[in-house]
C-alpha cells in the first residue's frame, strides 16, 4: 500500500511541475489557457491575469500589458483596465494587438476584415477593409503588423495566406503557405518569417524559402500546432504552440530553438494547453 501511494504521489507531482530542457535566461510573457501569465525563468508565476481564448499579449513599455483575445485589453499590473476595444456583440473580434509608437493600439477584426488604429479614448483613427475569401469568421486574420514603411503586414489565416497591404488596402506582396497563416514577422533583411502550424518558414521577397523549421525535426517533445512566436536578436525562436498535449499529456506549450534547430528550453505543462501568444522580457534575453 505505502508502495502505491508513493507512485501515486510521484505522477501527481510529474503532471503538476513544469519540464523543460533548460531554463531560459530570462522572463517570459505568454498567453496559458485562460489566462495571461508572466514566468521568471525558472517558470514559477510571478504575474497572472484572466483571459479568455486568447492569442496575444505584450508587455508595453509604460509597464501595462496588452492583449488580445476576441477583445483588445490593456491592464495595469495591478489589472485595473485602462483601454479596451470590443467587437459588436455576438462577433468575432480581434486575435491580434499592437501598440504604435504614437500611443493607438492597432487592431484586425476577423469578422469584417477590417484593420483599425484606435486612439487611447477609443476613436477609430483609420482603418481599411482587407480582401479575404473564406467564410469562416474565426479566420480572417491573426496576427496584424504596421511596418516601418507604413504598410500593414496581414495573416489570413483561413486562406493560407500572408499580405501585405497599402494604407488605402493595396496589395503590395503576399505569400502562400500549406496550413493556417497564424503569425508574421518582417524581419531586418527584408525577409518575411511565417508561422503556418506545422512549420515555421522564412520567405525572401520573391517567395523563395531561405530557412525553415517543421515541426517534425524534434520529434522526442511532440510539437503540435505553432502559432505565435518571437525572434530573438540572436537568431533564436521562442514560439508557442496551440491544442499542445495529446491525450497522454505530451507535447509541449513553447519551446525556444537556435537557427540551426537545437532545442535550447521547452515548457510543458498540459493545463496550460492554448499558448498561443509569447513574449521574451528582454533585456535579459542576449
């Protein structure tokens, strides 16, 4: 019997106790399931705040966190809500957030298409409709970027696709992709990183595939569905993972790699299964 209870106890710990590879060298901002969460390295909670479906999130430079899960919140630390955008009621808001360097937080509505820049009091300062062609409501677009050249980088997730749009909603460039378009990045050498679930691929400007990581290269942590992701400024990913564990509870949240595909820390914890959205607290970070 002590024998039994001695095993029992050993699984409840092992389900309950993050596992990783390696710590990371820093903090890490990430969307669980459910909630915000704030990790110090050693993956113990140091900030926490309710969510709902949620899949971004970002630490503003004023301390407050931003995030997006159908509504765009701003909180303070103390999660008093400063800011808040909400879809009409019984449509699919925004999965994606960014605050510009002029203080409006810019948004994309799956259910119309539309992208939106709106003023801290809640004014809609510009917007433009973007072209899409599924009917799926929940995946018109993910994440949503301004670029420094005043264009607007667009996942289309439901088609497969990334744009990149004119302020008057002229495409300039856009790329295909095999699965859900969730997250894009442009990067400082004019290359376009996406994440499309079963990989993530960096594309140069005429759409040849320069690097690319499949989630079939590691396959001892049982990677599922990538979403959203950071790159560091040492080449690195950190990237998070949705619907993470399989029955038996493998799989893993997010998990960061080197450019040559070495795994460097990985999270694991099934009841933080939607971790869609990361963000690495740099400086820390090298």
């Amino acid at each position: 019997m002590t024998s039994n209870r001695f095993i029992l106890c050993f699984i409840l710990i092992t389900l309950s106790v993050p596992l990783f590879a390696q710590q990371p060298a820093y903090d890490v901002l990430a969307t669980g399931s459910g909630r915000v969460v704030w990790f110090a390295s050693d993956f113990s909670v140091k900030w926490e705040q309710p969510a709902g479906n949620i899949h971004e999130v970002q630490l503003l430079s004023n301390g407050n966190i931003l995030f997006a899960d159908g509504k765009v919140t701003e909180v303070t630390p103390d999660k008093k809500v400063v800011f808040q955008y909400a879809p009409p009621k019984g449509k699919e808001g925004s999965f994606t957030c960014q605050r510009l360097e002029n203080g409006n937080t810019l948004i994309g509505e799956n259910y119309s298409g539309i992208v939106k820049e709106i003023a801290p009091d809640g004014s809609v300062t510009f917007e433009f409709q973007t072209a899409f062609k599924t009917d799926n409501q929940h995946h018109r677009m993910r994440r949503v970027r301004k670029l420094s050249n005043g264009n607007y980088l667009v996942s289309h997730s439901g088609d497969n696709l990334v744009r990149e749009y004119t302020p008057s909603g002229e495409t300039v460039w856009e790329q295909k992709v095999t699965n859900i378009a969730f997250a894009a990045e442009r990067l400082e050498n004019g290359n376009t990183l996406i994440s499309s679930l079963d990989q993530v691929t960096e594309f140069d400007k005429n759409g040849k595939v320069v690097w690319e990581f499949k989630k079939s290269e590691l396959p001892d942590i049982g990677i599922t569905n990538m979403t959203g992701f950071q790159r560091l400024k040492n080449g690195n990913l950190v990237i998070g993972c949705y619907a993470a564990y399989n029955k038996e509870g493998k799989g893993v949240g997010m998990f960061e790699i080197t450019r040559d595909k070495k795994l460097v820390w990985a999270y694991t914890k099934p009841t933080d299964r939607n971790m869609m959205g990361v963000q690495v607290l740099e400086p820390t970070a090298k």
